[in-house]
C-alpha cells in the first residue's frame, strides 16, 4: 500500500492501442487515484473507459506512458502479487463464476494465493456473510438470480483480501431492490474497509447516489475527473462525452436553481432547493 500521500494508482501519460496500424484506444492519460476512493468512469461506448480500468492490473499494458500501483509498474507485478492487490469483476458474472457451488467459488481464490484451510475458511465465510448469501453456499451457482451471481462475483474477490475492486457495469440487468444491495454493499466495504472501489458505468443516478468522485471519459481521454456533484453539473463537457446530467439537474435547469448554490444532482438536492426558493 502506499504511503506517505503517494498516489495508490497512477496514470502518467499512457496510451494505448492493441497494434501499430489500429488507432489509439486511450491517449494523454494522466491522473491519481489515492487509497480508499470510491470512483466511477463514465463515458459512452468507446470512451475507453473498460480499457483504462485494465491497466489498472496489468491485463493491458501501455502502448507508451506508465501505470503504477503502490510506485510500481503495474506489468512488474507477478500475477499472484497483482491478485493479492487488484480485483476485477467483469460485466457479466457469469464470465468468471465457473464452480459448482456458490462455497467453491468463493473459496478458489484464498486457495489459488496459497492461504492454509483454516484462512480460506474465515475468508470464505466472511465473504459470503458480507454479500448475505451464507445461507446459499451450497447452491449451485445456475441456481442464483442475476443480483445474487453479481454479488457471488464481488465475494469471490472480496475473500482474496485485495486492497482495491474495479467493477464493470455492477448495476447491468438488475432491478432496483439489485441496484441498491450491490450498491449498498460496495459503498459499505469501501467505508469500513477503506478499499479502494473503482466503478464502470452508464448508470448516472447510481453515480450520483453514491460516488465521491467521478472521471469523464470521450474518445479516449479524460475530459474531467473531480467531485461526483461538480462533474454531473457540467453541462458542456457531458454533451461533448454525450451523457446526460441526472434528471433531477436538468429539471433544477430548466427551473433556473443552479448556480448560486450547492449542486443539485440528487432528489434531495432538489428538494432542499426548492424549498429554499419558497
């Protein structure tokens, strides 16, 4: 982990593109990201959002530029020490859950980083515990809703200890009751952790709910990163990402509220505006 204020993830001047004939994926990539954020990348199809969060653990590496995690290139890593730090779930569980007990898979990553029975058994039901599927250890993966998989694949990581989780999409498919347990779930390991938790997503009230910080994205470059209620307020550089603001903000637009006060990017930053008008 790093110390002293050193940044926990860097980014300094990376780009990327998968060989020399194709354009570049990302470009001019150069930000931080310090242990304990809660951060969203949000950006459209192709922003390169996904591609950005893959070099994070070294699945890609830069076509130029550096990453570094905890001072150290993130391809320097032996694939145990970068299991130990990063997990990734991907957008769709089912891509990564493969055992034939929602216990087994959970249990296979303590036991891949060489963990004794006893530390695979604490972490593997302080896991299941954390994402309230304790009483499905038994069941068969195929057996579980889409909420309940999205939750298996978070524990699966969770049980390994990393220090930081990158999701992609978490919300995808889920109903509202889905969106608020894996929602609720990440924003409370962040708090009482202090891991890291980094979010891929299209889902801007989500964003707005729950992210501390928030990273715009557009054909391959950073066009903001700062507070979640400053970034979803920015009228002109969401139109040229082409995301919308929250519903809510343009609402407090079209009311003329904004300005003047505190964001207004959730229902009760409208309220509260409102109601100060009056």
């Amino acid at each position: 982990m790093a110390t002293d204020g050193a940044p926990h993830i860097a980014f300094e001047q990376v780009a990327f593109r998968y060989d020399r004939t194709s354009p570049f994926v990302i470009r001019d990539v150069n930000l931080t990201i310090q242990a304990g954020d809660f951060v969203a990348l949000i950006g459209q199809n192709g922003a390169g959002k996904t591609t950005l969060a893959k070099h994070i653990n070294a699945i890609l590496k830069p076509t130029s530029g550096r990453v570094l995690v905890d001072g150290r290139e993130s391809h320097a890593y032996k694939r145990l020490e970068m299991a130990r730090l990063i997990g990734y779930c991907y957008q769709n569980p089912d891509h990564q859950i493969f055992s034939q007990t929602v216990e087994a898979e959970v249990e296979y990553g303590p036991k891949a980083l060489g963990n004794s029975p006893e530390k695979v058994k604490e972490q593997t039901d302080a896991a299941l515990e954390l994402v309230e599927l304790t009483h499905r250890r038994k069941v068969h993966p195929s057996m579980l809703g889409r909420g309940e998989r999205q939750r298996l694949a978070v524990a699966s990581i969770l049980a390994m200890g990393v220090s930081t989780l990158v999701v992609d999409e978490p919300t995808t498919g889920l109903d509202y009751t889905g969106v608020t347990r894996i929602m609720d779930l990440l924003a409370s390991w962040s708090r009482q952790f202090k891991t890291t938790i980094i979010i891929i997503t299209h889902d801007i009230p989500v964003v707005a709910d729950y992210v501390d910080r928030t990273i715009l994205m557009a054909e391959g470059q950073v066009l903001l990163d700062g507070p979640t209620p400053e970034v979803l307020q920015s009228f002109d550089p969401l139109a040229r990402a082409a995301v919308r603001p929250p519903q809510v903000t343009r609402v407090a637009r079209a009311l003329d509220l904004l300005g003047g006060g505190p964001p207004i990017v959730r229902v009760p930053d409208l309220a509260w505006a409102l109601m100060q008008r009056h």
